[in-house]
C-alpha cells in the first residue's frame, strides 16, 4: 500500500528566500508524482506532474524532481513572494492498478513580507 | 474554459439526513474522482469513473456511500443516513484521460453533519 510523507509539516521563511519541500513515498513503482497548491477553502491546483520517466520539471519559479529508487521528490521554489503562502501537497499515482491519487498531509508554507 | 465546478459549496445536514453531492467535470473529460478531506489532512481517494463506468470504489468508508455517472458526464455522491464522522470537504476531480494524467479539482463541498 502506497504512503506518502510529507515533511515539515509547516514552514515560515521570510520573502525572496529559495526553499525545498520534500515528499517521500513507500511504493517506487509510481506512475507519475503531483504537486499541489491548496489556498484555504479552495480546491487544489495542479503545479507540476513528473511522470516517472522523468527527472524533474519546472514551471517559473517552481521545480520539481523525483527520484524513484530513493522513493522522494523535491518541490523548490525560488525568491518566495508571499503570494505563494499556501499548503503544497505532493500525491502519488501508482502502476497496474486504480488511477488515483495517493496524497501526503501536505506542508504550510507562510512567506513573511 | 470551466473548470471543474460542485454543488452545492457549503451543505449543513442533521444526523441521520441523506445528501446528494453534484460534480460537473471539465467537458471531454474522460475520469472523474472523487476524495474526501478531513481538516488538516490530504485528501482520501473515494472512487473513480472512467466514462459511465465506476471503476474503483475501493475508497468508500461504508455502504451509506454511493456514487453514479450515469451519462459519463455529471456525477453524484450520495450519502445516505450521515454520521457526524462524515463531516469534511469533499473533492472532485477530472482528468482528460486514464494513465496518469494530470488531475483537475473542484472546489469542493464543504459538509457538516451536526
């Protein structure tokens, strides 16, 4: 059974500093790996997907990577802006089965002006 | 274009009530999910339609939940007798294909049994 892990649970930096969020997962034989942006009371919203072929991808000043057989993945954002103090959830899609989304508990992130 | 939308975003019931959650997915979209989040938590897989067909309901806590997609298109989650341990935000999704494709959410229903 998939588990995912997210740690730290919540994290305060002040603008304009780069940081990393991890994201660890049990089963290696994933599909793909999600990054998610949850703003409070709203949905989720969909940042990168890294298929499992893939290394890493990036989209502005975010990037992600995954590294299977170590069973992680690494969002980073670069010169933070307190616009992007939201809660980051990574999910996980695994092989030959069902195609949903394994979640961890996510990691609050408060960017300080 | 519209994303995925719910109805309704905020539902009060008293314990014991049924309630019928809506999903509109984005149009031409092939799966639609749904998952249930607790607060404080990641959102839980509950169930899974590819077009009409439930494919995994693997996800669903008891026989009081039910789900349909019967023209591969709306779906609704029915939860029939609540419980006060029910109460979260539920979540629906769609993506345009199977295999993995990235997963678009609504903005949920938020659901509080009393």
């Amino acid at each position: 059974k998939q588990e995912v892990t997210q740690i730290p649970a919540a994290l305060s930096v002040p603008e304009g500093e780069n940081l990393v969020l991890n994201c660890s997962f049990t089963d290696s034989a994933i599909y793909n790996l999600q990054w998610f942006r949850q703003d409070p009371g709203k949905g989720l919203t969909s940042l990168l997907l890294i298929q499992s072929s893939q290394r890493e991808q990036t989209s502005g000043r975010l990037n992600a990577s995954l590294d299977k057989s170590s069973g992680r993945s690494t969002l980073y954002i670069a010169a933070s802006q307190p616009g992007d103090s939201a809660t980051y959830l990574c999910a996980a899609t695994s092989q030959g089965g069902s195609e949903k989304l394994v979640f961890g508990k996510g990691t609050k992130l408060t960017v300080n002006p | 274009g519209a994303g995925v939308s719910q109805s309704p975003r905020y539902k009060v019931a008293k314990r014991g009530q049924d309630v019928a959650l809506r999903c509109d997915p984005i149009s031409g979209h092939v799966s639609l999910f749904w998952y249930q989040q607790a607060l404080g938590q990641g959102p839980e897989f509950l169930t899974y339609f590819q077009n009409e067909a439930q494919l995994d309901k693997s996800g669903l806590p008891s026989d009081r939940f039910f789900a349909e997609r019967p023209e591969g298109s709306v779906s609704t989650l029915k939860i029939q007798r609540t419980q006060q341990e029910d109460s979260a935000v539920y979540l629906c999704a769609s993506s345009f294909q199977s295999s993995g494709d990235t997963q678009y959410f609504g903005p949920g229903t938020r659901l509080t049994v009393l």
